[in-house]
C-alpha cells in the first residue's frame, strides 16, 4: 500500500468497494476468500442498504464496517443497531479509522431510533474488544453458545 495521508472519509457501501474489503480481509484474516466477502457484501446491500460503511483515504477503502437494524434477534423485542464485521487495513492501524467508521455507523442508528447497539466480540481477539470498550460498549447480558456438530 502506498502511503496515504489525511483523514478518512466514510460513506455508504457499494458494490464497487468488494475488492477492497476482499483486500482487507485478507490481509486481516490470512485468506483469499472473495466468494465469501461477495455473499456478505451482497447481504448487508439487500438488508439494509444505509446500514454498511467504508473509509476512505486518498480514495483507497482502507476500513468497512457492516451492520443492520433488527428486532426479535435474540428474543430481544426492542429494535437494536447491530455491528456485525469490522475490517481496517492494519497499515493503518491506530490512524482512526475504525473510529470513524463507528462514529458514523452510530450516528446512522441515531437517525433512525435506535437506542441500543450491539456487536459480538471474539474472546481470541483483545484489540476488537479494546476498540469497542474504548467507544463505550460493554459486556451485555447476552453470552454465546456453541456445539459443533462433525
């Protein structure tokens, strides 16, 4: 990546911005998965057009954070923002870009009513839980169960 410089600027999610998440994950996850990031792409545009983002800088997608608005997800009634992937270049890491994309996606459920947002962190994964805790998340009553089914 070249050096880029400034500020992000964060939008709405296109389809256009597929090779660049594609690029992201990858770099992020170790896997060249572009099937996978077309499928999830193509989800979140059909669900909830306005509720995906992208940064940008020097009009390179440098970061994206996918989510919705739901209700009944859980059992839980009251209609609830949810950040459901979050991907930043980690040649940018610390720049802020990740907050710029919550800054946006929460003002975003702002909007539209919503009161509550959620995510899901992954215990093997310190710093996505350090980001959250740093925007004022926290733990919540919900805990995830698993069973593998070989």
């Amino acid at each position: 990546m070249t050096a880029l410089s400034g500020t992000p600027t964060v939008r709405t999610l296109t389809e256009l911005d597929l090779d660049g998440i594609v690029r992201i994950a990858e770099k992020t996850r170790g896997r060249y998965e572009p099937d996978l990031w077309e499928d999830r792409v193509t989800y979140y545009l059909r669900r909830a057009q306005e509720g995906s983002v992208v940064a940008e800088l020097d009009g390179e997608v440098v970061g994206f954070m996918l989510g919705d608005i739901r209700s009944g997800e859980f059992g839980i009634e009251e209609r609830s923002g949810w950040i459901e992937v979050l991907g930043v270049d980690p040649d940018l890491a610390g720049r802020g870009v990740g907050r710029a994309l919550a800054d946006e996606m929460l003002k975003r459920y702002g909007a539209r009513g919503v009161r509550t947002v959620r995510t899901m962190v992954d215990r093997s994964m310190p710093e996505i839980e350090a980001f959250f805790t740093k925007l004022g998340f926290e733990a919540d009553s919900l805990r995830p169960y698993s069973k593998r089914i070989d």
